[in-house]
C-alpha cells in the first residue's frame, strides 16, 4: 500500500523524525496547521479552477469525439433531406417488380422463362 508514492515504512520513519525534532506537542501542533493549511487551499478558488479544469482536460476526448459524431450525423442528415428533396414525389421503385412479375418482359426473357424443352418449343419445331 503506498500513499503519493510513499510506503509505510517510510511514513513511520518520517513520524519518528517528526517526534524527535517536535516533540509530541509540536506533531499536533504541525498536524492542525498543516490541516488548515490544506483546506485553505482545497477551498480556495484558485483551487476550484484548477480542478475545473483538470476535469475539462480528462473529458476532453469523449466531448470531442461526440461533437465530432454530431456534426458527421447532422451532415447525412443533410445529405439524405437533399437527396430526398432532389427526388421529389417520383416512385423510382415499380411495385410489380417486388412480387417477382414484370409486364413487359423482353422476348428473350420470355424465351428463358419458358426454358428449353418445354411444349411450346418442341410446337415451334415440329410446325
């Protein structure tokens, strides 16, 4: 388990020293102006920006990646209304074409449709 880096040997030989040079009395001492100290700066606004801005740089990516979706969706959407538009009311699809049936086949379809050796070819050899 380490704190900033600092393992818990360390910490208890940073404590030792601080109680040999303070003395029990100066470690609270040291411990409540260090305390202050920290929420002094933890409240300030200077402390406040910084941390507002730390959170804009680590959301950076996700916030550029989605406006960048925004604008790609708002540019097919755009695409497609001009597209649409440039369509206008023209049916460009033939509903017969959906169920499999053409009415105006060429001759060479319907000779393919009716395939080889069926009647109506051995009718037109034999005549």
């Amino acid at each position: 388990m380490n704190i900033f880096g600092i393992g818990p040997l360390e910490i208890i030989f940073v404590l030792i020293i601080g109680i040999l040079f303070l003395g029990p009395k100066g470690m609270i001492e040291a411990g409540h102006k260090l305390g202050k100290f920290m929420r002094s700066i933890i409240r300030s606004s200077w402390w406040q920006n910084v941390r507002r801005g730390m959170n804009e740089i680590q959301h950076l990516p996700q916030r550029l990646m989605r406006e960048a979706e925004l604008e790609e969706l708002n540019e097919i959407k755009k695409l497609t209304k001009d597209s649409l538009s440039s369509i206008g009311n023209k049916d460009l699809i033939n509903a017969s074409s959906w169920a499999g049936y053409s009415p105006s086949l060429p001759a060479q379809e319907k000779e393919l449709e009716s395939g080889p050796g069926k009647d109506s070819d051995l009718e037109k050899n034999t005549n």
